[in-house]
C-alpha cells in the first residue's frame, strides 16, 4: 500500500496523503479500544445477565453492535453490517430483540465499557488524560456527519458521564463512521458483500478462514472467486491479479478519504495529543490478549 506514506504538505496532494495517514493512524488506535468489550469477560458477564448465550460471542455482538439501530430487523442489520451472510444474521436478529430491548442492551453496554476498562486500566481508567481524550475524541465524533446507519444511530445516543465510557462511545462513532463510509467505496468499487470478502483475502488482508465467522457457505465464496475473475480481478489459484490489487488499493484510499473529513476539527497538536493519550488504552488492549492476532479487518496488513 502507497496510501499515507508521504506525509508532506506542500502540495494539494501531498497534503491529501497526509490527512489519509493521519484517518488511518487514529482508526489502527481506536479500533482495539472499541474492539476489546466485544471479547472482555465483563461484557460477557453482562450480555448473560441480560439472558444472552455465552458459548460464542455471537449472541452479544449483534445485540451490542445492532442495539443502536432499535429493534431492527434482520434485513436491516445484514445491510448495515455489509460483510455477513443472511443466514447468519437470521439466527440471531430478531431474537436479539426478543431477550432484550435495545435501551436495556445499550445500558448494559455502557457498563460493559466501563468494567471492561476498569479491568484493563485499573485506576488509570480515571486519570486526567481519560477525560482529555474523550474531549478530543468526542470533538471529531461530534464532526462526523452520518455516512450510513451505524454512524448515524451510534451519533444520536447519549454521551455516558464517565469518561472511559465516553471515549468508547466516540471511539465507536468514529469507527462506525469510518466503516460506512468503506462499504461506500466499496460499493462504488463494484464489490458485493461476500466479493467484498474474497477479495480482501485475495491480497492477503487475511486467509480465507478467518472469514468463516461471516458465515459465507463454500458455494457462495466460489461463486464469488469466480466473478471477480471474471473481471481479472483474481487468477486461477485465487490470489488477486494486478487489477485487483489496484482496485482494492483504491478501496483503502477511498475510504481513508472519507474517514478524514471529521478529524480536520482537531489541530496537528491536538491529534498528537489525543494519540499519546489514547496508547495506554492501546497498549492495554492489544496487552490483554483478548483481541485475534489476525482479525477481518486486516489491521496490520492492508
């Protein structure tokens, strides 16, 4: 990948690249602080007191990740979340819905957050630097306009009190955001859900088992393989050609591009300041081990 790695500003280009960087560098931060209650005990303590099943994470993610949307659908939940099958998404929504109201899952989430970071951080959790990030961080959740439902239904909740919880909730805002706005490129680049899939393994993002969890039958990945060869976007052995390099490089740009409007309300400084204040959290999370090493969304490789 070239996106991000001129850093300089002398140019309308140049600095383009630079505002790329600096959306990419922030989301490789964030993730791991929105990530880690989808995998803490604490939320798992939660999700099971609110009648969950805890044999998989399943259960809770939908109910945590889909509780802003309100009671939706399973139609509604499988095009916001882009990447899983519908036959996935069937088995746990509506029921989600069923063993909880969205307001009762949004309340438990927001004391899984809490927990969940007093567990990692421990009276860290509640240093000034907390709530200086969830200032900064608020401010570029607060300058995102809505890219898609996630973003949208997670910008109109509440802001919580404590500043652990706040800086989640904009961690999620700004994620969400992001991932709208990457289905957007996707979806311009031409690329259905599951081809969304394969082509990402297709450049190594991650091995094509990884994504089993979206639940794409084997028929349906091939299917998929077959299209984008169609196009000369794989070879034979599956690995994506040239094109289809280029084509999901221009996934990555784009999206980069749409996730750096709202960070543009910060100074240089205050991103510098925001990204200092947000490693302990970083580091806590990738720390505990909780998080996969190879993750969907190919953190580390694209």
């Amino acid at each position: 990948m070239t996106d991000g790695t001129n850093t300089g500003t002398g140019t309308g280009t140049d600095a383009g690249a630079a505002e790329r960087a600096a959306a990419r560098r922030m989301w490789h931060l964030l993730e791991p602080l929105h990530a880690v209650v989808y995998y803490a005990p604490e939320a798992y303590e939660e999700a099971a007191a609110l009648g969950y099943g805890t044999a998989e994470r399943w259960p809770a993610y939908f109910a945590w990740r889909a509780a802003p949307l309100g009671p939706a659908g399973a139609a509604e939940t499988t095009a916001a979340f882009h990447s899983f099958s519908p036959d996935v998404v069937a088995r746990y929504v509506p029921e989600s819905w069923r063993i909880a109201a969205p307001a009762a899952v949004l309340a438990a989430r927001t004391r899984a957050v809490t927990r969940t970071y007093a567990a990692l951080l421990g009276p860290e959790a509640h240093a000034p630097g907390v709530a200086e990030a969830a200032t900064l961080a608020r401010r570029v959740a607060e300058a995102a306009v809505p890219a898609g439902p996630l973003s949208a239904a997670n910008a109109a909740l509440p802001w919580p009190v404590d500043p652990a919880a706040a800086l989640w909730q904009a961690a999620t805002v700004i994620r969400e955001h992001r991932g709208d706005g990457h289905l957007a490129a996707l979806r311009e680049s031409g690329l259905d859900p599951v081809e969304s899939l394969v082509s990402f393994a297709a450049i190594g993002a991650a091995p094509p088992e990884v994504f089993a969890s979206r639940g794409w039958t084997p028929a349906a990945w091939e299917a998929a393989r077959a299209r984008l060869a169609a196009r000369g976007l794989v070879d034979a052995a599956g690995l994506a050609t040239e094109a289809g390099r280029e084509l999901r490089a221009q996934v990555e740009r784009r999206t980069d591009e749409l996730a750096a409007a709202p960070w543009r309300v910060l100074s240089e400084d205050e991103r510098e300041r925001l990204a200092e204040a947000l490693e302990p959290f970083w580091v806590a999370a990738i720390g505990s081990g909780l998080l996969p090493g190879v993750n969907t969304l190919g953190i580390g490789k694209v």
